[in-house]
C-alpha cells in the first residue's frame, strides 16, 4: 500500500465521501443481513481484526497515539502491510485511508470487497486489483467483560473527524466513546427481564444488556442511529444464547424503536434503564441571537441548559417497575449562589425515587465550551471565525445563567417497591480514579442500604460482619511517639474510598472476621480502652453503618 501523500496514480479516482451515508445493511432483508453478518463476522475473527490484534500491528507507541486521535504514528506503522489483514482492516477502517481492492478482496475472505460493499461498509472506484476501495462507515472491534463473562465485538458507526478531515454532520453516529464505554462500565448487570436503552445511539449498551436480560428495548430519536444499532445487533449476533467466553453473542433479542426520549415506551415498565443521553449544554443561538449553532444529534438534546438530564431524572420513574433501576450519565450546572449538590437533590425529591449522585469531573465554563467545540471537529487552526463564534456562543449562554462550572458524573436511580417512600439520597464528589468495572460494587451499595435500611442500631448490634478482601490499613505516627496520630482504611475496589478512623474503629474493623457479634466487638474494645461501652457504641455504630454501606465491611453469613 501506497503511502499517504505518494503521487497520485492513473487508476480511477475513488469516489468523494459522502456526509450522511446510509446505514450499514440498509435494504437487506432480516435473513440476507443475518447471513452476510455471520460472514463477515468470521471474516473479522479470521483476519485478526480485534482489539488485541490491532495493538499488536500497530505497537504501543502508535497504539496509544491513536487513542488520541493521532494518525501520524499509526499510518507509519501500517506502511506497506497489504498483505496483513489486520493492518489492512485498520488502515481501511480505523484510519479511513484507501486500500487496494486486492488487500481488502484477501483480508475480508469470503465477504470480499463486493460484500462489503452490499453490506454500505465501503465504495470502490474499479474493478482492477490495484483500484482504491474506501471505507463508507467506521468499523472497529470492541472487547469487554460484563457479568456474563469477555466478549469480542465488532461496532460500526459513522468516519469521525480523523477519517473525514472535516467537522462532524449533525446527524453523526458516533460509536462506543468515552461516556458509552463509562455507563457500560458502571451498569449494575444483575439478571432482569425487561431492560431500556434511552438513546441507543450504536447499540453498544443495548449489546451488553441483552446478556443479562431477557429482552431489550432501544431507542432513539435519530433514525440513522437505530440503523446503525440494528447492524451492529445482526453483526455482534443479538437473541444468540452463546455467550462463551470471546463469543460474540447476546443472549437476548433486541428491540428497536424510533423516538424522543420516553415517548416510545410511554405505558410501559421496565427493571433497568441505561442512558447516555444527548446531556450536552450548547446554546440554541449565536451570541449575536440569530442564527443558531451546529446540533448533534448523538449529544444536543434541544433544550435550554441542563433540562434534559433533569426531565429525564425526574420522568424516568415513570417507565420503571418497582424496584427497578435506572442509570445515566449526564451533566449539569453549578449556578452562582446555589450548591450543586442543593440543585440536582431537589431533582431526586420530585423524582419520588431512591437517588444516588456521583459527580465525577467539574469543568469551567470556557474549559467545557473548549472541549464540546473540538468535539463537533471545529479547532482554531482551521476554522479560527467559526470556533470563535461559537465560544463566544458559548460563554453567553452560560452567563446567562449565572453558571460558574458544569458538573458531570453518573446519577443512579430506584423505584421503592410497593409504593414506599424513598429511601436513599445520597450526592457525593468523587473525582479520582475508581476500580472498573464499578458496577458490581454499586449494585452491592444499593444492597448494603436496604439491609441497613431494615436494622435499628440493636439489629445491627447483633450482627456478625466481616472485613472485605480489599480493605488495608495505613498508620501514621510522629517520629517517636509510640500510637499513630492517623489511621487510614483505604479500599481497593469499587471507588478507592479512604476513612479516617478513629483507634477503637479500627479494632473494630481489624477484629471483624464474621465470628463476633457488632455488640461483643465493641463490649471487647471498650474493655480494653476502659471506657462505657454504651458510649463507645454511640460513637462507633454510626461509623459502621459507613463502611456497611460503602463496601469495607460486609455482612456474614
């Protein structure tokens, strides 16, 4: 293969790009894309076509460079590899440069080029080995582990900027990005019949539902998302009960249904919801007033400040069964004078629902005007009046509102069972790093409150508890001084939490090996410290009901 900037040939020019192709698959019958998909997703086995093979081709130099959106280390890497599918793949889809059609014919066995383009993935200019094929569609493998085990994936969505050279269409489709591989990561995977994807977008959270669902429901206000969604569920075999390790199955069929929010589903109740909505803040209007900025669809959801994620916090109740969960991930405003957590909790007071807020990353005003610009693929080096435009847009928008930052992090929601009052409200910041995937440990959390929920400080004093497996201790002393001035009880799962402790906590906790009672714990310690031990009770049972519910102690047996 050709290197990038080598002079150009006399085979036929390749087609230009189009903006908004149409989707991969479109016009198949169900049974002829199923076959085609089942090809080409050996085709993709077979060539080496996943994550770990396309580390392995391109190093990790180049590798990590591409995850940042740097093509320069990786093109060097692939130069003159027409004989390796996997480069071949990865120069085609990953980087959207042209590849010989002989290349490709070889790297994509029984699919070849012809298939390919059958299926919308690719357009070629000829028929001659030599002749440019070019990707239509991003295609790129995908590798995770949720609670049925590792999977291998393949997910096509839209070429983004790095492919295309120019800012992204508004009707863009944007594959598994930060924020989906984020609430796949945090998603309680505990077994349940009906699951809705708000949003679906490529499908990608609705792929890992329907492996511990027995149904799912997408939707989307974008058509051309919910085509790319059904390819990807016929491509990554969606309603497949093989979910061995590396399989690309799902066990559950998936359903997809074209919308605004929960309107399609209006009526309807389901045990999990997932959300990545459109929770991007973007002014409706230029900062002149007329004229209106670019809108995604895949993350502008229409309306004036942060209201889609609160509409959507305090409407989702609706849709869910008692007990059933729902979790986003969404932004929000820090208003001058008002606490965010002050904000956002009233949210959870008129949703009616447990609620438990997480925010994850604060960002000012220009900092997140700065980051959403570049993210639609306008820069000041290439277009200087349109990004200034548009920041300007920005931080008029924001001052309107008196907003001094935007908050970002993930909001997990429940509906009481039997039409008790809510429960749990709970808003914490927690910006450092988190053991993923956490959403095991918040489903344990969730677990921990309603088991403390049902005990009196008696009940608890009665219980028999025992230390988790990640829990450590550090000490600190004063050169000399014989007790530490500080203990710390630091987690290494779930958020990495440290509590600071006091000397009979620690005992306590130091002590809990399922085999004692809360109660002959602390009666043991305040014996030794010589203290009462209803007083040490007092003081220590609080702190117990902390660690219960955030993981360091659990329950015994």
């Amino acid at each position: 293969m050709p290197p990038a900037d080598a002079p150009a040939s006399t085979a036929p020019a390749a087609p230009e790009r189009v903006v908004s192709p149409a989707t991969p698959g479109a016009g198949l019958a169900p049974a002829e894309l199923a076959a085609a998909a089942a090809t080409l997703r050996a085709d993709l086995a077979a060539a080496g076509f996943t994550v770990d093979g396309v580390e392995q081709v391109l190093g990790p130099v180049a590798s990590a460079a591409l995850h940042r959106e740097q093509a320069v280390p990786a093109r060097r890497a692939l130069r003159g590899r027409a004989d390796d599918p996997t480069a071949v793949l990865a120069t085609l889809f990953l980087l959207g440069d042209d590849v010989p059609r002989a290349a490709l014919e070889s790297a994509l066995g029984r699919t070849g080029v012809d298939g390919a383009r059958r299926l919308g993935l690719v357009e070629a200019a000829g028929a001659q080995d030599d002749d440019p094929v070019r990707a239509v569609v991003d295609l790129r493998p995908y590798a995770a582990s949720d609670a049925a085990g590792p999977v291998t994936w393949w997910l096509s969505s839209d070429l983004g900027e790095l492919a295309t050279g120019r800012r992204l269409a508004p009707d863009h489709v944007l594959g598994a990005g930060g924020a989906s591989l984020t609430l796949a990561q945090v998603t309680v995977r505990t077994p349940v019949g009906r699951v809705l994807d708000l949003g679906t977008g490529c499908g990608i959270q609705a792929l890992h539902a329907a492996r511990h669902a027995r149904s799912v429901v997408g939707t989307d206000i974008s058509r051309r998302a919910l085509g790319f969604a059904a390819f990807n569920a016929a491509l990554d075999d969606a309603g497949s009960d093989d979910v061995a390790a590396g399989a690309a199955g799902t066990g559950a069929p998936i359903e997809l249904r074209e919308g605004s929010m929960l309107d399609p589903v209006a009526g309807e109740r389901f045990d999990l919801v997932v959300s990545n909505p459109p929770f991007v803040i973007t002014p409706r209007a230029g900062a002149d007033g007329a004229g209106a900025l670019p809108a995604y669809e895949y993350r502008d959801g229409g309306r004036a400040g942060d209201d889609v994620v609160r509409d959507l916090v305090t409407g989702v109740g609706a849709v869910l069964a008692p007990g059933g969960v729902a979790q986003l991930l969404g932004n929000w405003e820090h208003r001058r004078g008002v606490p965010w957590d002050e904000r956002v909790g009233a949210w959870l007071d008129e949703s009616g629902l447990d609620g438990w807020v997480v925010q994850r990353e604060v960002q000012d005003p220009a900092e997140y005007a700065e980051t959403w610009i570049r993210d639609g693929g306008t820069t000041p080096e290439r277009e200087p009046a349109a990004w200034a435009t548009a920041y300007d847009a920005w931080l008029e928008d924001f001052a309107a509102r008196d907003v001094e930052a935007v908050g970002f992090g993930i909001v997990t929601l429940r509906r009481p069972v039997d039409g008790a009052r809510p429960t749990l409200r709970r808003l914490e910041e927690h910006t450092g790093p988190v053991r993923q995937p956490l959403g095991a440990h918040l489903a344990a959390s969730l677990a921990a409150h309603d088991w403390l929920a049902a005990r009196d400080d008696a009940a608890l004093a009665g219980a028999r508890l025992a230390v988790a497996p990640d829990v450590t201790e550090e000490r600190f002393h004063t050169p000399g001084a014989p007790d530490p001035t500080v203990v710390l009880l630091r987690q290494g799962d779930g958020l990495g939490r440290a509590v600071r402790a006091s000397t009979g906590l620690a005992a306590l906790v130091g002590a809990s090996d399922g085999e004692l009672t809360v109660g002959q714990l602390v009666g043991a310690i305040a014996a030794l410290f010589e203290v009462p031990a209803d007083d040490l009770a007092g003081e220590l049972l609080p702190a117990v009901r902390g660690l219960v519910r955030d993981g360091f102690l659990a329950p015994g047996a």
